[in-house]
C-alpha cells in the first residue's frame, strides 16, 4: 500500500479513537499517513490564561506521543476553538483543509461522520466533503468516516442519520497498539462504562471484528470512491 492518507480530526484523541489499528496496519504496509487536527479540545472545559496553555501544551504533546505509537508520519495542529466551530465559517475551515490536501497530495481522506453528534464533527465532515470534491487535478480518490465513540452513538434524535458502516478493516493485529496509543491521552480517557474507556473500546472492536468475521475490527463509511 503506497499511498498518502490524509486523517482530519476535530480534537486530540479522534484521530486514535476512530482509526488507531487501521493507520497502525496500514503504515505497516508502507502507506505514509498525516494526521490534521482542527480544534483545540479543551477550551469549552473553562480554562483560561496560563492555565489553558499547559492544559494545551499537555494535550499536544499526548497526542505527539500517540500518534508515534501509530505511525502517522506527523500529527499537524491548528487553533480552532473547542466545541465553537459553528462561530466559523464553513469556508474558512474548508481552506484549512484544502491547504492540506494542496500540500500533501492524499489519495485517501478520512474524517468524521456526518451524524456525529458533536457540532465540531459535523463541521469537520462538511468542510472535507467540501474539500475533497472531486474535480479535475484533485489528488483525492477516496473519501471515508470513521466512528467517533462518545459521538458517533449519542446522537438519538437523528438516528436516520446514523453511522453504518460499508467497509471493515481487521485489526486484530493491531488492537494492542491502538489502545496504547488511546492510554497516552491520560486527561482523555474515562473509567467505565464509558465509551472513551479502554475496556468499552476494546469491546467496540470486537462487536464491529464480528460484523466482518473478524477478532477485531474498525468500521468505516465510504463517501466515494473513483476508480
């Protein structure tokens, strides 16, 4: 697999939850994977001044450490306010994007679901389909989203909107290094039940590994792909 794949995350940690043992296998098999996250991830929690920066710096720096667990090639950071995205404009953060795209040429593009219940994801999706368009001279062939656990599934209202998955990538080889890489997030885990818990992620793999025959797998929803 000699590709570029792009990741496009709202927040530190999506970036593992929805796809750590997939970027994890995949990079294995020599396909060079960056990840972009949009938002800061912290400012709705009420942080302010010095305080908000160590909080910041701590968390990028638990993501640096995930993401060499993973193998992405580089985890790249922008400023967006947490959970404030709507406050931007949808082209504004569609240029971000494009800027990514412009400079690393991926043939592959993962983001979140539509029907996430964070407004951070949805946002996201938005300006990567946006983004990712396929028009002459765009590098990108496919598109795809991944579950977002904490999001993806808490949005009931909206059910009809619901995530369901079309393609499954086994990671039963890889399980072990995505919930280490998960573990390095310490301000972002929770105890169980939780879904942001160690167990309960574990446990998601497995449900979605039986879907597909599979000991454990990570699900993903194709958008497009051109062939």
């Amino acid at each position: 697999m000699n590709r570029n794949i792009l990741v496009v995350a709202a927040h530190p940690d999506d970036e593992v939850l929805g796809l750590g043992g997939t970027v994890r296998k995949w990079c294995n098999e020599g396909a060079e994977i960056h990840a972009v996250i949009l938002a800061q991830g912290i400012t709705s929690r009420g942080d302010t001044g010095e305080s908000l920066d160590i909080e910041l710096a701590n968390l990028r720096g638990q993501a640096r450490r995930s993401a060499d667990i993973v193998g992405y090639q580089e985890v790249l950071f922008e400023n967006l306010p947490d959970n404030r995205m709507d406050n931007i404009d949808l082209l504004d953060i569609t240029r971000i994007i494009e800027k990514y795209i412009n400079n690393f040429k991926p043939q592959v593009v993962l983001t979140h679901h539509h029907g996430d219940l964070n407004i951070d994801h949805q946002l996201t999706y938005q300006a990567v389909l946006t983004a990712c368009r396929p028009m002459l001279g765009c590098s990108v062939k496919e598109l795809y989203t991944f579950e977002t656990l904490s999001s993806s599934e808490w949005n009931f209202p909206y059910y009809k909107n619901g995530f369901s998955p079309n393609l499954f990538v086994d990671i039963t080889d890889t399980i072990q290094v995505k919930l280490e890489a998960v573990g390095c997030y310490t301000s972002e885990i929770r105890q169980a039940p939780h879904p942001r818990s160690l167990g309960v992620i574990k446990d998601a793999a497995t449900r979605w590994g039986s879907v597909a025959g599979f000991s454990y797998a990570e699900p993903f929803e194709q958008i497009f792909r051109l062939m």
